[in-house]
C-alpha cells in the first residue's frame, strides 16, 4: 500500500494527507449525522456567506479589526458566524417543512458532506494570506486554492443536487 501511494506521487506531506483524510471523515459523520436537508441548508448558507464576504469590504468597515497586514482570522470568523447565522435563519423560515422531511439518502447525505467541507475549506483558503499559503504542497492548493478548484467546489455540490434531486425522498401515493 505503501509503495502504490509512493507511485501516485502527488507531493503531498502527510500531515496534508492526513489533515485531507479528517476533513472527508468529518464530512462524511457530518453527513450520517444531520441529514441531506441541513447540509443543503448549510450549503446555501455558504453559497450567500460567500456572496456576502466578496460583497461587503469588512475590512473598510470594520478598519480596527484589520490594523494589521491582513488578519484572515477575522474574516474566517466572520464567514462562518455569517454560515451559521444564514443556517439558523433559513431552518427557522421558508426551508422550515423541506428540513423536517427526513430522507434515508446516506450515499447522497455523505457526498453532500464531503462536498460542503470542501467548498468551505476552498472558501477559507482564499481568505490565507500568501505566506502562510506557502507552508502548503502545490497539490493541495490545486485542489483548493486554484479559481478553477474553487469554481469547482461551488458548483459540484449544486451538480449533485440537480442529480439526484428527489431521489430517496419519493413517496408512495
């Protein structure tokens, strides 16, 4: 197993390898343990998070917290206070019946996980700042940190969804 991962050589150090692995894992128990309908809720979450975060110049509004060359923990917090405050907002509003439907899709609600971690990492890498990018394999910042991969990830999980929408959730009538 060893020398088949040594051949695929994607120059990858294994604390990525091994960081990579726990972002699927978490996405997949994320998946198993909240369902197909919150993780679409929390993908649309991401999806207007974003489109905020490009939208709004936080660091002109709020000049104090970014004195600094450029404190990307702020805007980390505030792209994932804004996730969960969307989340909150919607499961509480017009997606309130769509969220309480419960569907048995585990294969769709694992892919679902996965694909919302990753949109989430890609959306965080773009808030690094170049040098601590630079502690990262060109390998990983290809599959995150590209526009193309982040294009990527953005639409996938929308892909997806357009897929198997209503799979799994038909009914008997």
């Amino acid at each position: 197993m060893t020398n088949l991962l040594a051949s695929v050589n994607l120059n990858i150090a294994s604390w990525e390898l091994i960081l990579m692995l726990f972002l699927a894992g978490v996405g997949v128990l994320l998946g198993l343990a909240i369902g197909k309908e919150k993780i679409f809720v929390l993908l649309l979450g991401g999806y207007i998070s974003f489109a905020l975060m490009n939208v709004f110049s936080f660091k002109k509004i709020f000049p104090a917290l970014f004195k600094k060359e450029e404190n990307f923990v702020v805007l980390i917090v505030v792209f994932v206070a804004l996730v969960g405050l969307i989340y909150f907002i919607l499961s509480r509003s017009i997606l309130k019946s769509a969220i309480k439907r419960k569907t048995k899709s585990i294969i769709q609600s694992l892919f679902l996980g996965i694909f919302l971690i990753g949109m989430l990492i890609s959306i965080i890498f773009s808030f690094l700042p170049k040098d601590l990018l630079a502690a990262f394999s060109l390998s990983v910042k290809n599959i995150f940190n590209t526009s193309t991969a982040r294009l990527l990830w953005l639409v996938i999980p929308l892909i997806f969804i357009g897929i198997f929408k209503g799979s799994g959730s038909k009914s008997k009538d």
